[in-house]
C-alpha cells in the first residue's frame, strides 16, 4: 500500500495455506519464525526495517531480535559465514553467490535467511544458524499498540516468536528502508 510517499506492508500471521507462495509464512505458518534478514534474497537488502504495531493481538507474540556482536564475528571470521559459498535464491530474483557476513569498505553486513540461503553444496543452514546465535543476544519484544521498532538489518537478525497461531489479529506495520 502507498501513502504519504512511504511504501509499507501489513504482516499479520497466516496460515501456510492463506499465506503468498514465495513468503515465510507459507513455510512457518502461524509457527515462530527462523531468525532472518529481510529481503535477503536481494542483491543489496534494505538497511532498515520499522515495525509499527496497528494491533498486538489477543496473545502473547513477541518479536524476537538477535544483535549482533559484529566486532567479534568479524575478528574471528567463520569459514562458513565468511566464504561467498552461500546461493541466494527466490522472490523472483536471479540467483546469485553471497558471504552471510559481507565486509565492504570496512563496513559489515549481514544477510542471512535459511529459507532463502544454502550452501552450494546443499544445506549448512543449521549450522550458520548456531554459529549466529553465539555471535548474538536474544532480545524479545511485546508489542504494544502505537509501539514503533526500527531495526538494523544489517547488524540485526530479528524474526515473529512464538505465539501467533493465538494472536490472529496480531497486525504489524512494516517499511523496508535503504531498500
């Protein structure tokens, strides 16, 4: 929807069978959702993602964040993280070869999506996966309404927790800034 200007997004949990067929939550469902970057699959994700809660829902059904400690992934330098071994595909969008942590001019990013992302040689996501929580601190977050969270998605990984299969008017507001 355009207004103001601004493109936006309403995300409000579905069922893999009401949900479009390339999205997430043809995949999870109303099931809590893999930590992720949005738009990884392209080429150059949006820098930042803000989320406004219209509707927090009858439930519990935080958001969960993972900040990560990028300093320290970057000092240690993970083969599997750090090698351009990764084939993003889906969304309609050319696949192509990616690091899941990207350094460009001294400045690093993130891309990680496992339902988008695997290794050339097959899987690697649950590993990837491991490694990113170790490198990382879980936050969660209950929405409230007016409530507006902007996110680092390149420093960020971030993902809807348990809970929406009980919060079906749950209804979040999301721009897709830098895109």
């Amino acid at each position: 929807m355009r207004r103001a200007g601004l493109d936006h997004q309403d995300l409000t949990p579905l069922t893999r069978d009401e949900a479009p067929v390339r999205s997430m939550s043809a995949v999870t469902g109303t099931d809590a959702q893999p930590m992720h970057t949005d738009g990884a699959y392209w080429p150059r994700p949006p820098r930042y993602i803000a989320l406004l809660c219209v509707e927090p829902g009858e439930a519990s059904c935080p958001t969960v964040l993972w900040p990560l400690d990028l300093a320290r992934l970057e000092r240690d330098r993970p083969k599997i993280l750090v090698a351009p071994h990764w084939v993003v595909h889906r969304g309609g969008h050319e696949r192509f070869y990616s690091s899941v942590v990207e350094s460009q001019s001294g400045a690093v990013r993130i891309r990680f999506d496992p339902l988008c992302m695997q290794l050339a040689a097959g899987g690697g996501q649950k590993e990837a996966q491991e490694l990113l929580t170790n490198y990382s601190s879980r936050i969660e977050f209950e929405s409230e309404k007016g409530w507006l969270l902007v996110i680092d998605n390149w420093r960020c990984l971030h993902a809807r927790g348990k809970g929406a299969d009980r919060a079906l008017t749950r209804r979040l507001r999301r721009w897709s800034i830098g895109a």
